[in-house]
C-alpha cells in the first residue's frame, strides 16, 4: 500500500476555485462599502453645505432691505439688460444678487451673493448707490467661499410680485458632489422691506 502524501491536480484546481470564488466575494462587498461610503460621506458634506448656505442667505435676506439686483448672468456690460429685480420673473436661477442693509450708523450698506465655477461667493461693501455695488460686486480674489458643490441657487417670489417689490423669497439651494445630489429650500421674509 502506497502512502500518499500530496494533492492531486484535480484537489488543488478545486480548492483554488473556492478560494477565488471566496476572495471574489470579499473584493466585491468590499468596494461595495467603499461605494456607498463615499456616497454617506458626500451626501454628510453636501447637507451640512446646504444647510450653511440657506440659514446664511436666509439671515442676510431677513435683515436687508431688500434686493437692489439679481441676475442670471454674471456680465455687468449692460446691466439695465441683466438686472432681474423690476422684471416680472418670479423665479429665477441666480449668478449674482445684491442686498441693500442698513448698518448700526444707519449707512447704507451692501452685500453680495455670486455663483462662479460651482461655488458661491460672499462680499460686503459700501456704495454711494445701488448700482455701484452691482458693478463691483463680489470678486472671488477677496470675498468669502460659502460652498464650493453649487450646482443650481433659486430664488423665487409669489405669484405676479417682481424681485424690487416683494418681502418674501424662496431660497432653493441644489448642491452637487461626484453625481451625489442634495436639495434644501426655505421660505424667507424679509423684516426691514
């Protein structure tokens, strides 16, 4: 009787089948998890941005004295064609909009919301009128980054009410992170209009 001591080729393509079929398993829900945890994670940050970008907008819309400009378009080459604010839109996709504010000296004051390259910028400035913020608004070199996923920002007034007139807005935020979309929007009065 022969005592034999190894695998036959037959027993070591088997078992190197399982274990393929095993490692094969563990690979796939392993990138699975990576998958959806990059989703959890992009979907983490967008809300916390979304939320920022609403509650902050919505305290500078609240405290102004209402909107001195609005756009779709981030041109100032003709600005009695781009600004929005008489118009009859009632709901528009902002590039840039300017609030009037009054300070704590009672002189004017103004600030700015842009949409450049997905993000969304925020200035401050004093201006002799309203157009001269306008003209100058916010510039990306010196103002603040609010968020940076900016895939839409909406603001919309009730029915047959223009921009210049209203004291109440629909601030609608869509931010956008790798095909990972969040939406967030809030109603807004404006206190000092």
């Amino acid at each position: 009787m022969k005592n034999n001591k190894g695998f036959t080729l037959i027993e070591l393509l088997i078992s190197l089948g399982l274990i393929s079929v095993v490692v094969l398993a563990v690979v796939s829900f392993f990138i699975s998890y990576v998958k959806a945890n990059d989703t959890v994670s992009n979907m983490t940050e967008l809300q916390y941005e979304a939320r920022k970008v609403v509650s902050f907008m919505s305290e500078k819309f609240m405290s102004s004295e209402g909107i001195v400009w609005i756009s779709d378009e981030l041109t100032n080459q003709n600005p009695d064609v781009n600004n929005q604010y008489d118009k009859a839109s009632k709901n528009i996709d902002i590039k840039l909009v300017n609030l009037k504010n009054k300070s704590s000296d009672n002189s004017k004051t103004y600030c700015s919301f842009k949409v450049k390259n997905n993000k969304l910028f925020y200035g401050e400035t004093n201006a002799v009128d309203d157009h001269v913020s306008t003209l100058n608004g916010s510039d990306e070199n010196t103002d603040a980054i609010l968020a940076e996923n900016v895939k839409t920002i909406n603001i919309q007034t009730n029915d047959n009410e223009i921009f210049r007139d209203t004291d109440f807005i629909k601030i609608s935020v869509t931010l956008e992170k790798d095909g990972d979309k969040y939406f967030l929007e809030q109603n807004v009065y404006m206190r000092n209009k």
